[in-house]
C-alpha cells in the first residue's frame, strides 16, 4: 500500500549508527588508510610494517594488527607516520574492546600531533570509548557528528547527566547542530523517564521545527501509559496541520490500549476530510485493528468514491481470499466504472497468472467500452503469457478499432518473443 505521507522520523538506533558510520566507519576509514599506503612513496623497512599492519585491518585481525601498529610505534618513534600508526593502533585496541588501552595512543596523537589529518578520526573514536575530556569538548563543538556522538556516550555513562543536558538543550533555543535536537529528543524519551514526559508534550504540542514535533509524537507513542493516549487525542484534535496528524495517527495505532483504537475507528468513520479517513483505514489494516470483516462493511455502506478506493487498496494488501473475491466482485459487478478501473489497477499489480487469467475472462463478457480500456491496460502491464496472447487476439479480432489500436501499442512496448512475431506479421 502507498503510504500517504511518507516522513517518518528515525529511531535513536538507526540516527546513532548512522552517525557511528560517518564518524569513524570501517568502510570509509580503511579507504582513507588505503589511499594514504598507496600515496607513500618508497619500500623503507618502516613502510613495509605499516602496510603489514593495513593488510591486518582490512582482514579484521584485530589482534594482529594492534601487535603490528605497536611495532611500528615502537620501533620507529620519529617516523614522519607515526600519527597514522597510532590511530590504528588506538582503533585496533578498541575493536577489541580495549577501551582504556585505546586511550592512550589517541590522546598521544592528538597532543603531540595537532594538525594531523588523522586527528578528527581520534577526537571522534575518543568520543565513542567515553573519554571525559573528549565528551565534554564535543558536546561544545559546532561538528554536528562529534556532538551527537558526545552525548551518546554521556548516556553511556552518565545518563543523569545526560538527560540534564538534553531537557536543557530542548528548552533553549535551536541549536545550528542539524539533527542534534531530533536525536535529543529520542534519547530523550528513551533514557529520561516520566520526568521527561512534559518536556515532550511540550516539543510535541508548540515546538516550531515541525520535524521536531513529530519526533516527540513518535516518542510519546512509544510511552506505554493511557495518559499518554489521552494526551495524543487532545493534540489530535488541537491541530489541524496535516503532517501532525497524520503522525498522531501512527502514534495511536502502535498502541494497545482500547481508548486509541475507538479514536482510530472513529476518525476512519467520521473524520473530517476523506485523506484522514483513508490514513485512519490504512493505519488500523497495518496493525491488524480493523478486520476485513469491518473493511467490507465499510465498503458496502461508503458513499465518498475517494474513501471507496482506500478501502480497495486495502483489499489489495490483504492476504484473505476474501478481500481478492471482493475486488474481482467489484471489477466485475455494478459499481461506479471509475471504482471499477480501480478495482482492475489493484488486481492486475499482483500479476500472477491466476488473477490475469480472471481478468483475461471477464474481458469477453463485459460491454463497457472504458472498463474494456482499463482491462487492456493491465494486460500490457502483466508479463504472464495470457495476457500478451489476450492482447494479440483483441488486436486481430475485437469488433473495435480503436480497442485494437491499444492492444497493438502495447504489444509494441512488450519485449516478449511471441508478440513481436505477431507484429511482425501483421504489417505482412
């Protein structure tokens, strides 16, 4: 099914590990590793332990690598790399979960080698182990990556701390670190508790980043607590904006409880414009809240055509038989021909032989000229044999010229053997 708005924030896991990625991902670290061997000129004793030690972290031999890197800084202390050497010696401890070993060669690298380009690299791998200092400076750095891997690892640590800073950091006004405060936020509700509720619901109610707020709907809809489903319904009915909405409605469908289904079944029933009514159907499908059963009766005492086709699409995404017969039914029966050509579009996306074949048969009985178009249609979208075979039989024998003229466009845009042959013998 199309989602009807398609913004839905992050997880805290997956804005972390992004963050992780940038910050000193494997991929792109051993890049730079690569390129820096490649562009070192000469075969001195020196260079060969270093690439000893490459070909280590490329392999994942942490171990190895760390006794090689080790090598180097010990055995060549004034080598033009040796800020490079203590990276990966610092980053092979940590792979092992050495943290306080892992230490030691970044902060050597970083005071003794200030302007190295390998710096940024060891200020954030300090970052991550939890290096007090290192924390403390990224939370007050304008890098956007070191900031919010800073306060990953104050709740790592300290999350009393942490959950301090972040309330403070929500209140004041927003940072210029983009995405600082929408991890802020998650972490937030993941790690603060009850007392961060109100701060949420503040964010969540009046925050002007609008990305912010359906942050916050997202975290309050995670809390397991019928106030907080109370508190969704109210914000629900306070705003009108489309986007908060429609996240409220996300909210309440991942909830349990019997108060956020009756506001769900009441909106798909009742609610204000058909775009909600559709985004209410669609969210209580999804969660298994709305059986088919419920959906069909919908359907059969529906008058609105747009509220009609959501329910068909949800017929489409259903695995019951019986939401496939109803869909036949309707393609076949007297409803509305646009609910009709619907029907047929939902159908024909599944492209099994089966369905096609349903199709293929309900195109001799039926004497409408549009619904006929709409059949053909989805012949030339179906790359099942029986629909390229029905198409060159339309285009040979159908009664209407211009019914023909489709059939053969469309067998002119298929890549199928048999219909090129068929074309190809037509212009005899």
């Amino acid at each position: 099914m199309k989602h009807v708005v398609n913004f839905r924030p992050v997880t805290i896991v997956f804005v972390l590990l992004a963050l992780v990625s940038v910050a000193y991902g494997r991929d792109q670290e051993i890049a730079k590793l690569d390129r820096f061997v490649q562009s070192t000129k000469g075969n001195t004793a020196s260079m060969q332990i270093f690439r000893e030690g490459r070909d280590q972290i490329e392999a994942q031999n942490w171990q190895k690598a760390a006794e090689i890197f080790n090598q180097f800084i010990t055995g060549y202390p004034k080598d033009k790399d040796l800020d490079a050497a203590l990276y990966w010696y610092g980053y092979a401890l940590q792979k092992q979960n050495r943290k306080e070993d892992a230490k030691a060669p970044l902060l050597r690298l970083i005071n003794r080698f200030p302007n190295s380009s390998w710096r940024r690299e060891a200020e954030a791998l300090l970052v991550v182990l939890g290096e007090q200092d290192a924390v403390k400076k990224g939370l007050e750095r304008d890098n956007c990556e070191i900031k919010m891997l800073a306060l990953q690892s104050l709740f790592q640590a300290d999350e009393e701390r942490a959950t301090a800073i972040v309330m403070d950091a929500i209140k004041t006004n927003p940072t210029q670190c983009e995405g600082f405060q929408a991890v802020a936020v998650s972490m937030l509700a993941r790690h603060g508790g009850t007392r961060a509720l109100p701060v949420l619901l503040d964010v969540a109610r009046s925050n002007p980043d609008l990305k912010l707020r359906l942050t916050a709907i997202r975290a309050l809809g995670d809390q397991r607590n019928e106030q907080m489903t109370g508190e969704l319904i109210k914000i629900y009915d306070a705003d009108k904006t489309k986007e908060i909405r429609y996240q409220v409605l996300r909210a309440l469908a991942d909830r349990e409880d019997p108060a956020a289904r009756a506001k769900l079944l009441e909106i798909a029933r009742q609610g204000e414009t058909p775009e909600l009514r559709i985004m209410a159907i669609r969210v209580l499908s999804d969660h298994g809240r709305m059986p088919l059963d419920e959906l069909l009766q919908l359907y059969n005492t529906e008058t609105n055509v747009q509220i009609k086709q959501g329910l068909l699409r949800t017929f489409a995404d259903s695995k019951d038989p019986r939401a496939q017969a109803k869909l036949l039914d309707i393609a076949r029966g007297a409803d509305a021909i646009e609910l009709r050509g619907f029907a047929i579009r939902q159908l024909s996306d599944k492209d099994d032989e089966q369905t096609v074949s349903q199709l293929v048969a309900m195109y001799d009985s039926e004497q409408n000229q549009q619904v006929k178009m709409a059949l053909i249609r989805a012949f030339g979208d179906s790359k099942q044999k029986v629909a390229v075979r029905k198409l060159m039989t339309i285009a040979r024998n159908d009664q209407s010229v211009e019914l023909r003229k489709v059939a053969v466009r469309f067998l002119g845009e298929s890549k199928d053997p048999e219909a090129l042959k068929f074309l190809e013998e037509l212009l005899k």
